[in-house]
C-alpha cells in the first residue's frame, strides 16, 4: 500500500508545477442552520495547456472542525484530468479519492485501493457534494457537452443535471438574472444550484455527508441566502407534486372494506371491518354488516389486512423534500421537526399544506441556541429580552413548540421556558452544557429529546449499566412523573452509534438496500470498532431497557427518530421498544394517540374514529402478532388523501 500513497503525492507534485500563473480565485461561505460556519476557497492558476482550481474547503460544525483540500485539473478546454481530495465530509465521515485520466483511461484511488476504468465521454471527476467548486466546473462540463440526461461520474456513480429555470432578483437595487439546476446523484435526492450567466456558482443547496442541510453561497452574493432557502424548499418540493396526480376534489368519499382495525384507545381491535372517509375525514367506522357503502363511493379492499392509525415520528428534521414521499411511503402522517432553518421549514410546511408538495403534516419546534463556539444556527438567545423576542418570532409563524439546544445558558432557559407558556407554547429540546435533566425540568421544560438525558440522572454501575434501585434512580423516575416530562427517546440513534461496524447493518434495517446508494454509503460505516462496541453494550442495553421502565411507572414516551433511515427507522424505534418489553400495541401507540394527545391533537387525529381526520395505513400483516409488520405498509391515507408507498418511494430514489 505503501508504493501507491507515495505514488500520490508525486502526482500532486507533478500538478502543481513551479510555472502556474494564477488567473482567478473565488470564495464561498458554508451554512448550516443557515449559521455561517466556514468558508470554501479556490485559486485558478495556469500552466501552458493545463487549468489547476486549489480548493480549500472548511467549516467547524458544532466545534468539530471539517477541513477538505481538493485540486481539480482541466485542460484549457475545461476537460477533465485529474481530481485530488483528502479531508472530512462531515463531523463523521472522511474523504481521500483521486482521480487522473489520460487518453481516455482513468486511474482511480479510493483510500488505498486502486483501479483504472475505460472513459465513455461524457464523465466528470467529482467525489460528493463537497467542494463547491468541482460542482461548478461540473455544471460548465454538462453544458459545453450538450446538457446530456445523465452523465457518469469518478471515481463512480452517475449524476443527472437539469435546467430548471431562470429567475431574476433584486440585488442591491439592481437586476441579477440567475440560472436555476437541479442536480442528483451525488446526494440523497436532488441538490439546486443558482448560477450567474457565465456559470459562475452563485449558491449550492445541499447535504453534507451526515444528511444536514448545508449551504454554500459566493461572498457578495451572502446577503441573498435566506431568499434563496425559501425558494429551495418551493422548487424541490413541486418536483414531486408535479410528478403525482394529487386528487384533492372536495366530497370525495372512500370506502375501506374487509380490514381488521386496530383501536388504539381502547386497545381493542375491529374484525372485518368497513370505514367511511368523505372530505378527509372519518365518517364512519364499525363492523361490515352495521355499515352501508355509499353509492358511487371509491372501494379499497383490505380482506385480510390491518388497518392502524396513521404514524407520528416526534423527532423530525425535515432536512430536504425528499423527506416527504419517504415518510408517507413508510406510513408517518405526522411528523413534529425538531429543529430546522427558519425560512426552509416554513417554505416546505407551507407547499405541503396547500398540496403544492408531498409530506406528511409538520408540527414545527422552533429552535434556539445559546452564543459560543458551540452554538448552532442563526436564532440564538443571550439574554431574557433575546428570549422573549424568539419565542415571539416563532409564536407568530404558526410553531407550536420551542426546542432548546445545548449552548443555551441556565437563566435563558427559564426565560424560554416561562415566555413560551405564557404565549401557549410548551418546551422540549436538549438540556444545555452545565445543566442537569432536574435543572432543564425544574426550569420548565416540558419534554426532553433524547433518552440520553434520562439516562444520566440514574445512579450508573462501573461497566454503564445503571442500578434502577438506587435512591438516585428513584428520584428521577419520580420527577420525570411528578412534572408529567414526556421523552422522546430515540433509542434507534443511540443503537446506530454503538452498533459494531463489523455487525451486518441489515440487522437494524432489513430494507438497506433498498434504500438509494448514496444513502447506502452515508450508513454502511456507522457504528463503532468492535472492541468499543463490546464496552459500550451496557451503557445501551441500560438506555434500551429505560422505555420500560418510564413506561411501567406512568413516564409519557413518544417514539421519535431524529433522522436516520429515511421513514424505516421509525419502525426501527417501535422494534426497539418491543425489545425493551413494550407490547406491539403499547409500542405502536407511542407512534399514534399518546403523540397526538401530548400536542394536544387527539380530538383531530391520532386514532380511527369517527369524526377525527383520515390518516391510516394498510398493512399487509398484523404489527399486533409481530410488531416489525409494521413496516408491510400497503397503501398510506392522509387526510383522505391515498398514497401508493412504491410510488413514493420511487419518487426519492428507493427501490421497491
């Protein structure tokens, strides 16, 4: 392996040569939560026939810095010849790919691995999302070579590139005309890139390796961004409306005829069993031979399946649109999004409640942050009358819920805390740096993301696990129930971080590969090294066997994912809590009534009964004898709206 680094190092010496004149340079700022965090940067230089773009790409997420060195070469016809990237994708993931291409041969280097491919022109060298700068000379190369449907991509994979339109903006009193791409294939789902009439990359919407969204924008264009993230979430969420018949005619009426019913309030089932669904909403549901089928009613038949209240993932963050058709394909009608970027999820809540977009209903929590070096976002909090003001700001935009994250300080916490209940909100979120789960509480915070957070006010034993019968344990058991805290636990983030990398993922997600490569690649080396795994065993079997235990004792949980598998880990969580000891009814009802109930929802939804909203889904098995039949989605009704899953899966790059 040796040879072939050394190799490496020679050919990058070789390219950057002693003769370059540079010619141009550019700079770009990076966002997260629409939070500048970092730059990208490119010299262009040249050397006789050769073009050579030096990248320096970085960002610090969070306070983990994410540093990439890439150098891209052409020739002066902008043909490809080399790419060279080392460096960090995300917190998580690294990168170290090159590329050289001679006489229509390339040489590939992933890591260590080397092999050579024959070049089919067109084909670009371009390892990912990052950097911004290789995307633009992409886009430059699809163009001058007749804007081809797809185009292969090194070391692997296709990409496909799409004009998608040309708008104009008022930028400083001014006219600025941009050119609008969609991009796939490098991300899960589609990138869009604006760029200026020369090709000039104006602004990249993306994500970055872990799935968060992330922008880059050129530096005097910076002003622009929050303009552009509405857009985004418009023009993504329409490719999908556009692509599906979308029947929202007023007095529709279904009939679902033959299903068994599961009740979630009562825990009693219905056999055989016929519901009426007209104008989005359940008209009536009972025994076949007690109710009439309307004439000229739509039939679904469900002989011989089982039909469960529409599902509730309470920790969402609805990163990009493909969200949407993901969730709706795995059965959740109702997501609360746990944080997100201002503009973006009031753009893509907005195209989904006017039927402009495919999604499920998004409860928005608002988040806030503290300032520091750890803080994340632009909406921060530092002082009381800073707190106020935000929890305004979100109050007057239709969110129903602040989320405090881990900068904020103590006293800005209870500022949060009491300005949201006065204005009707209630309070979830992380319990911030140098406070305790009791402090968050005692401040008043409503609910807690994370079981991590009750985990660390139980008394632990050396090896992780916790003793449960320790006075310490007990009083937190006890004030968890005395100021009613609902958790959400996301148990499955907490499984995906101590898992063995070396354990085949297809134990926690038998649908792996159905899901898109990219998504594939971004999940196939989450976990620990064995030896890790294997120590921290304790400390998760002691988080896994908690949902029990908060249960048995009175404590609300809700199941949330905080990403993960698109829609699947939602039915990864409710697996989970059955492991725990949690009946498949207990389970499924902590994905259903008990979330609607929390957020004060279950006159509305939450479970099949007359009078309440139609959001259900058909199951080809019975999730009560097996609780991972939760994952035979049939067919998904939201709001009487009927969804096909392989559709919508199709639509966002799974296969079926």
């Amino acid at each position: 392996m040796k040879k072939y680094t050394i190799l490496f190092a020679l050919l990058v010496l070789a390219y950057n040569g002693f003769s370059q004149t540079v010619i141009d340079s550019g700079s770009f700022f990076l966002h997260k939560f629409a939070q500048n965090i970092g730059r990208e940067t490119y010299v262009l230089s040249k050397n006789g026939n050769e073009l050579t773009y030096d990248v320096n790409f970085k960002f610090t997420d969070r306070g983990r810095p994410v540093p990439l060195n890439a150098q891209l070469v052409l020739t002066s016809d902008n043909e490809p010849l080399a790419l060279f990237i080392k460096g960090s994708t995300s917190r998580f993931s690294t990168i170290n790919d090159s590329i050289r291409i001679r006489n229509k041969q390339a040489t590939i280097w992933v890591d260590s691995v080397v092999s050579t491919a024959t070049l089919k022109t067109p084909a670009f060298p371009v390892a990912g999302y990052s950097p911004g700068t290789v995307q633009m000379m992409l886009l430059k190369y699809w163009n001058r070579h007749g804007r081809p449907k797809s185009m292969a991509m090194l070391p692997g994979g296709t990409v496909m590139i799409s004009k998608d339109g040309t708008e104009t903006l008022n930028f400083k009193n001014k006219q600025l005309v941009l050119e609008r791409y969609i991009v796939s294939g490098l991300i899960w789902g589609n990138e869009i890139v604006w760029t200026d009439q020369k090709g000039n990359l104006i602004c990249l919407i993306t994500n970055d390796a872990e799935g968060d969204k992330l922008e880059m924008m050129s530096e005097p264009y910076e002003e622009l961004l929050p303009e552009l993230i509405s857009r985004a979430a418009t023009y993504c969420m329409r490719l999908f409306s556009s692509s599906m018949k979308m029947d929202m005619a007023k007095n529709k009426m279904l009939a679902i005829v033959g299903g068994n019913v599961i009740d979630v309030e009562s825990s009693a089932n219905i056999s055989n069993a016929t519901i009426i669904v007209e104008n989005g909403l359940i008209k009536q549901v009972g025994k076949a031979s007690e109710i009439k089928v309307p004439a000229g009613a739509t039939i679904i038949h469900a002989e011989g399946k089982t039909i469960v209240p529409g599902l509730w993932d309470m920790h969402a963050h609805f990163q990009q649109a493909e969200w949407g058709p993901a969730y709706l394909a795995a059965g959740v009608t109702t997501v609360r999004d746990c944080g997100n970027e201002y503009e973006y999820i009031n753009s893509i809540k907005d195209a989904i409640d006017s039927h402009k977009g495919v999604g499920p209903l998004i409860l928005k929590a608002g988040i806030v942050d503290g300032t520091g070096p750890m803080g994340l976002g632009t909406v921060k909090a530092a002082t009381k009358e800073d707190a106020v003001k935000v929890v305004n700001m979100y109050k007057n935009n239709g969110f129903v819920q602040i989320k405090i994250y881990s900068s904020v300080k103590p006293d800005i916490v209870k500022a949060i805390c009491d300005e949201a209940h006065r204005q009707g909100l209630t309070v979830t979120g992380h319990i911030p740096q140098n406070m305790t789960t009791k402090a968050g509480i005692d401040s008043g915070m409503d609910m807690i993301n994370h079981i991590s957070y009750v985990y660390a006010m139980m008394k632990k034993n050396k090896d992780g696990s916790l003793n449960l019968q320790d006075s310490m344990s007990q009083a937190g058991f006890e004030l968890l129930k005395n100021h009613h805290t609902v958790v959400d636990a996301t148990v499955g983030v907490y499984e995906m971080m101590m898992r063995s990398d070396k354990d085949d993922i297809k134990d926690m997600e038998p649908n792996y590969h159905s899901l898109p490569l990219p998504l594939q690649t971004l999940f196939s080396t989450m976990g620990m090294p064995p030896a890790a795994a294997k120590a921290n065993k304790p400390r998760y079997d002691a988080m896994l066997g908690l949902i029990k235990e908060l249960h048995d004792k009175g404590i609300t949980v809700v199941a949330g994912t905080d990403m993960g598998f698109p829609g699947y880990s939602l039915h990864r969580e409710l697996e989970l809590y059955v492991q725990s000891g949690l009946t498949p009814m207990q389970a499924i009802q902590t994905a259903s009534i008990i979330p609607a109930q929390v957020m004060k929802m279950d006159k509305l939804t939450g479970s099949i009964k007359a009078g309440k909203q139609a959001d259900l889904l058909i199951l080809d098995a019975d999730p009560l004898t097996g609780i991972s039949n939760i994952r035979k989605v049939n067919t998904v009704i939201k709001e009487g709206q009927v969804y096909d899953p392989r559709v919508l899966h199709r639509m966002v790059g799974f296969s079926n």
